[in-house]
C-alpha cells in the first residue's frame, strides 16, 4: 500500500541526482532512509518509476526539437 504523500522537494532533488544510476526500487528504498519524515518511511517502486519518466521527457521533448 502507498502512502499516498506527494513528494517532497528533497525527495525530487534526490531522484533527478540519481535518475540515470538507478533502479526505481533501489531510489524507492533510499527515500524510505533518507527522508522518512516526508513519506512516512517508505515509496512505491513504482511511485518512484513514474517519477522518474516525469523528469526523464522534458530531456526528450528537448531532443526532439533539436
């Protein structure tokens, strides 16, 4: 079951510094750690994969225009 919170700024940051290293589950657990008092300990996988395609398009809308 999801928490349901948004994310946090800190979270984003974490995941856009992270986004071309990682597995989604790997960047989900790290938030648990990293920052349980903005989602109560834990993140979806797939939470996290949604964000990541979220921040991955702007680069591919700015390829595309290239």
């Amino acid at each position: 079951m999801t928490s349901g919170k948004p994310f946090s700024p800190n979270e984003i940051a974490f995941v856009r510094s992270h986004l071309h290293e990682k597995y989604p589950s790997v960047i989900a657990r790290a938030l648990g750690q990293y920052y349980p008092e903005d989602n109560g300990g834990s993140r979806s996988t797939k939470s996290v994969a949604i964000l990541m395609q979220k921040l991955r398009e702007p680069e591919k809308k700015s390829q595309k225009q290239v």
